[in-house]
C-alpha cells in the first residue's frame, strides 16, 4: 500500500540527524526489505520535501511492519506519521457500497 510520511524533527543537532539518516540508508542496501520503499519520480529521485527546518514529507509503499520499523528508528530525532493514501476509484466504489 501507498503511504504518505510526514516527520517532525525533535533535535536541534543536524550532525545527529544526519547521522541517523546515514544508518537509515547503510540499513536499507544491507536489509532492502526492512524499511517501506521511498516512491520515485520518472528521474529516479524520490519524491518529498523539507516543508519547514523541521518538517518534511515522503512518499512510500511498504508494508505495515515496514512503516513500524521506520518510526521506531528514527525515534527519538523525529516522529513519522503515515497516512494511507487510497487511489480515487476506490474510495467511490466504497462508497457506492456503503451508501446502498
């Protein structure tokens, strides 16, 4: 499922966060199916961005262990809340259903 990421930075360090951003990535190659996979642009870049010093968004697809074992590392620099997104077709179908 499709997920969008949004996390609020709770340190004032940058060396410590991006020391902890670097952990995440080294874990990601050795462990590729630890963490929710970041969703790209055609360009390969992924697609999120920094919205204030310390709020920033992401897009990804993964499981939800996956999302799990993403909050939880990155506790306590940042908290990350997912909100599931849904594709438009199916929130209509549902509601059809819903409103027989």
């Amino acid at each position: 499922m499709k997920y969008i990421a949004y996390g609020d930075v709770h340190t004032d360090d940058s060396d410590v966060y991006e020391a902890k951003n670097r952990a995440i990535q080294v874990e990601r190659e050795k462990f590729p199916n630890r963490y929710p996979m970041k969703l790209l642009f055609q360009d390969g870049t992924p697609i999120g961005a920094w919205t204030s010093p310390r709020k920033w968004f992401n897009l990804y697809e993964g499981t939800e262990e996956q999302l799990v074992n993403l909050s939880v590392r990155w506790f306590p620099e940042a908290n990350v809340t997912f909100k599931p997104m849904f594709k438009g077709s199916k929130l209509g179908e549902a509601n059809r259903k819903l409103n027989k």
